[in-house]
C-alpha cells in the first residue's frame, strides 16, 4: 500500500535511506566498524564516540556532514509522507458520511 499511497520514488528513497542509516548510524555493527577504520586510518577514534565532552576535530567532519545528510533526507521523506497522509484523510473525509453520535 506505500508504493500506491505516496508513490514509488518516494518509497525507494524511503527504503533507501533506512538501509543507509540502519547499516551506517543504528545498528552496533555499522557504528563499530566506523570506529574500526577511523582507528585502522587515523590511530584514534572518531571525537564523537568518546562520552567525555570533547572538541571535534577535522577526521569527525565527514562522518558528521553524512549524518547530517541522512538527518536531511529523513526530514524530506518525512514531510512528503506526511502530506501524503493529509492528502488520504481529505479524500477520507469526502467519500465517509458524518455518523450521527447520538
């Protein structure tokens, strides 16, 4: 019913970006292999990782401009999708008759 609801761009955007931000951002095994290849490249973790309150430095700027861009999309998809259902809830409202609550 997605695909039909907001159509199949938006939808493959959708699946898309969830797989980008689930493997990348959500799952522990994206989050550690970032850790891993900042370590294997760089000799220390990304700033970001570490829970002490830390300066970032320049090595955390591409990881952070990803997820801002993820966060981007999130925003966009989201706003699409919501239109979407403003738009069902409208022809909703036309095509069902008011039923007397009494």
């Amino acid at each position: 019913m997605f695909p039909e609801v907001i159509g199949k761009e938006i939808t493959n955007e959708t699946l898309k970006l969830w797989s980008k931000l689930s493997r990348n951002w959500l799952h522990f095994r994206g989050i550690a292999q970032k850790l891993r290849e900042r370590i294997e490249t760089y000799g220390f973790p990304p700033s970001y990782s570490i829970v002490l309150p830390i300066k970032y430095d320049e090595e955390d700027k591409k990881d952070l401009q990803e997820l801002t861009k993820r966060i981007k999309e999130t925003r966009k998809l989201l706003k699409i999708s919501f239109e979407k259902w403003k738009e069902m809830l409208k022809t909703y409202k036309q095509i069902t008759p008011v039923r007397n609550r009494s």
